[in-house]
C-alpha cells in the first residue's frame, strides 16, 4: 500500500529564516509561514483567521531560504508534513507540527530596487541533493523548545 504525505501552503514568511548546522556540517533553515483561512460561511461573511506554521528546509534548499528569503515574502511552500515528539525539561511530553520543505516558490514580483538577488527560476532541489539529517546529528538545543 502507497501512502500519500503532500503539504503545498501559500503565506507570507514573519521572519527572516534562521540557520544552523547539523553535526555532520549539514544546513537547517528554519522559518514560520502565515496562511490566511477564512471562517465558515455561518459564522462571518468577511473574517479569516490566520494560522503560523513551522517551516524546516535542509542542505542546498536551506542555503537558497537564508541567501533569498526575507520577512513579509510571498511563497509558496510544497513539502511534507511532519510531526516531532520530544520531552521538555519539565518531564511533559511535547508535540509540534512542521512543514519539511522540498520546494519554494516565489508569488509575487520582486521591488524594482532589487531585481538582482531575485533568482531567475524557483528553486527545486535534485532528489539526490535532498538529505535530511539524522536525530543525532542535530545540534545542541534548549529542552522546552523543539529538538531541530
């Protein structure tokens, strides 16, 4: 039996990606993305809510989110959807969801005043070049926070 995990969300990036290294020497860049939802029909006309989701891109796909992406861009983001289980300092038992990108995609044109950093295509990693890091190669981190 084939199984199926595909996510493709379109928002505004709210801030500028951080990276960081595995212990192999491996990229991870890591940002959140808002994507507007509207309510339900019966409870407003106008109103959307927005919800903040958690973006992780590795290697040469990371390298492209830290050189090109910036706080307040339009993408769009197709990946897989992922869920990461760890205990806090505290002993709980800690869960969050996360999108592990495998392609970025610029939605709208750059500003004039910058037409050069804009890449000329969007950028889609060979499969080959799609490494994920192993849990141990992670870098150290703080307990109450997600382990990546």
């Amino acid at each position: 039996m084939s199984y199926f995990n595909k996510v493709i969300l379109i928002g505004r990036i709210t801030r500028d990606p951080e990276i960081r290294f595995t212990t192999s020497g491996r990229s991870v860049a890591n940002f959140s993305l808002a994507v507007n939802r509207p309510i339900r029909q019966e409870v407003s006309d106008d109103q959307q809510t927005t919800d903040f989701i958690r973006i992780v891109a590795f290697n040469k796909l990371a390298d492209f989110a830290k050189t090109y992406l910036k706080k307040g861009q339009l993408i769009l983001v197709e990946g897989e959807l992922r869920l990461q289980k760890w205990q806090a300092k505290d002993g709980t038992n800690r869960t969050t969801a996360e999108i592990w990108a495998r392609e970025i995609r610029f939605m709208e044109k750059k500003a004039a005043e910058e037409p050069e950093l804009m890449p000329k295509e969007p950028f889609y990693p060979k499969e080959e070049e799609i490494i994920e890091p192993e849990e141990h190669e992670i870098d150290e981190h703080d307990p109450d926070e997600p382990p990546f």
